[in-house]
C-alpha cells in the first residue's frame, strides 16, 4: 500500500511539476467517552469567561477566583486568538500522526480532540494547584472580539461540559476604553489620522469634552461599532445553543452596581456554597484598579484623559456626531440590553 502511494505521488509530480498535499480533515469533537476518561486524569470542573475588549472581564475574572473553591487566570486564548489551541494538531502530518494504523494507542479513532483538552487541562489545573489546595473550580478568561461566535463553537468541541459567561458592556463605553487602550500602547495599527488625534488630545484636552472634537475617526468607529453587535449577536446565539443552561450572560453595569448580587449569579453556575464574608473580600478588590495603574505608568499623559472601569465614559466624549453614528449601526443592540440610547 505505501509503495503504491509513493508511486502514484512520482507519477503526479513527473506530470504536474508538483506534489498534491492533501488537507486536513477536520477535527472531530471530543466525544462523551473521551471527556468521562480525560476527566480520570484532569477532574477539575472548567468555565471560560469571554466578552468583547475592554467589557470587564478581566475585573470578572478579579472576582470570580475570590471564591476559595474558584480559580481563574486569564489571555490563555485557547479559542479566542491565533494561533488558537487546534493550530497544536491542525496539519496534515499531525492527522497522520494521530489516526495512522500502526499506532496502537489511538483505537483507531483521531486523537486530536484529547490532545488538545489534555494541553488545556494540564496548563489551567498545574496552575490551579499553585493557588490553593482548596480550588477545584478552574477557568480562563480571554476576550472572544476577535473571533466572535466561533470561539464558541471551537470551545465546545473540546469542552462540552464546561460554564461559559459572557459578559457585556455599553458599547459606547467599550469601543472608548478600546480606543484609548490603542493610543496607550500606541497601536502599530494607528493611522496617520489616528496619531494626529492622539497628539491632539497630548496638547489640549478641552475640545475632547466638550462635543467638539471627536477622539474616533468616521471609518473607526463605524468598523468597531458593528464589531461590537456582531459579537454580541453570535456569542449569544452560539451561547444558547450549544451550553443551553450552563451559559450565563450579563451587564458589566450591574456588576459595578450590585457587585456581591451578580457575583453570586455567577457562582451559582457552579453549585457551591457562596459565605456572605466574600462581599467584604469584593469590596476590597474592587477598590484597586491594576488596569489604570499599568496604562498610567505606560503613557500617563493619555492614560489620565480617561476615568478607567466607569460607567457612562461616552456621555462626556461621544460629539452628537459620534453618536448619530453609533445609533445608525448599534441602536438596537443598545436596546436589546436596555442602555439609554437617548435623543439625538
């Protein structure tokens, strides 16, 4: 069989000048047995927390892991970032690999899906054990904007049995945060007009407050505006119908609002009990800002401009323009989560 193969790939090559490389199949998802046996080794219950940038959820993240039976780290970007957690097996070679006859070990099933869940299992529970004898509970928190409804298809194919939150923030406040996080780091992405804006907003602060200057440009705006529904849309919808009660969403408002109330909402995804002392432990951790202090010592002269992790940001920077825009591309997705839109 291997000779006849070889011999039909020379033929190709004498006549076409080239080799004909099949591609990869795709990769199965993790079946019910895999997940009951991979469980022998790697027990922990799993939840990932996504949202769009710049939504909280690294302050849900803060929180979540107060819980002495929780653990959560963040950016592992299993399935939210390339190369992503399948780029481990998703070539031709590792296919071989990974279903070849010869290879005793496999049961003649593709033993991609394990080797990705062991990968993960392994990085998010070896850390859990550096934390605390008591946590069982481990999650990563990593924004899904760039890869939207699809992070969760790829989520479940490898973790069926796991929570998924998703968090969510006024758009108008999120697309400002991300905008100033871009100036901050001074994005390699900054247009020419984006850089003037930027020293623009060094020199005089005042036109930025007062309706007259705008820190977005038209094409910007427009772009991360539908970003935003767009990720809202098909992480919902991918939310739902693939976790089904086991996916959990809600406004990053409510939590700055009621912060111990929603956190229990959270912690009830995992049936434990929830001491009143944690509000206390929330309250604490609330009051710092690791986020603030780390763009204030990157680029202060930008990173002050902007109250970090408030509420209502956009009511003091959005021009009339700005939100005539906004409107135009997001205002229903602004209703569906019941933010003031007001008048124009």
């Amino acid at each position: 069989m291997e000779i006849t193969k070889r011999i039909k790939s020379a033929a190709r090559i004498l006549l076409r000048g080239e080799n004909v490389i099949r591609k990869r199949a795709e990769i199965p998802p993790i079946s019910a047995e895999q997940v009951a046996e991979i469980k022998e080794f790697f027990p922990m219950e799993k939840f990932f927390i996504v949202g769009h940038a710049r939504s909280g959820t690294t302050l849900l993240a803060r929180l979540i892991r107060l819980h002495p039976e929780v653990h959560c780290n963040w950016q592992a970007h299993f399935f939210t970032r390339q190369p992503l957690l399948k780029k481990l097996v998703d070539s031709r070679e590792m296919e071989e690999w990974l279903t070849r006859g010869s290879n005793r070990w496999n049961g003649g099933q593709d033993l991609s899906p394990l080797v990705m869940r062991a990968s993960a299992d392994f990085i998010m529970e070896s850390d859990t054990k550096r934390a605390g004898a008591e946590k069982h509970i481990v999650g990563d928190k990593s924004p899904n904007s760039l890869n939207d409804g699809k992070s969760v298809q790829l989520m479940h194919a490898v973790y069926p049995d796991a929570r998924l939150v998703n968090i969510v923030r006024d758009g108008r406040d999120t697309l400002i945060s991300q905008r100033f996080r871009n100036f901050v780091e001074e994005s390699s992405f900054l247009t020419t007009e984006d850089k003037q804006i930027m020293a623009d907003l060094r020199t005089d602060q005042a036109p930025f407050t007062s309706g007259k200057r705008s820190i977005f440009t038209e094409k910007w705006l427009r772009e991360n505006a539908a970003g935003w529904v767009r990720n809202l849309t098909e992480t919902a919808a991918e939310g739902l119908r693939l976790y089904g009660e086991k996916f959990y969403q809600f406004r990053y408002e409510d939590l700055l609002a009621n912060p111990f109330a929603e956190m229990k909402k959270v912690w009830a995804l995992f049936d434990i009990e929830i001491d009143d002392n944690l509000a206390e432990a929330i309250k604490a951790e609330m009051s710092s800002n690791p986020d603030q202090t780390w763009q204030k010592e990157r680029n202060e002269s930008i990173a002050d401009f902007l109250p970090k992790g408030k509420a209502g940001n956009w009511q003091n920077i959005f021009t009339a323009r700005d939100l005539a825009i906004f409107y135009e591309v997001a205002g229903e997705m602004l209703k569906k989560w019941q933010y003031e839109t007001g008048a124009l």
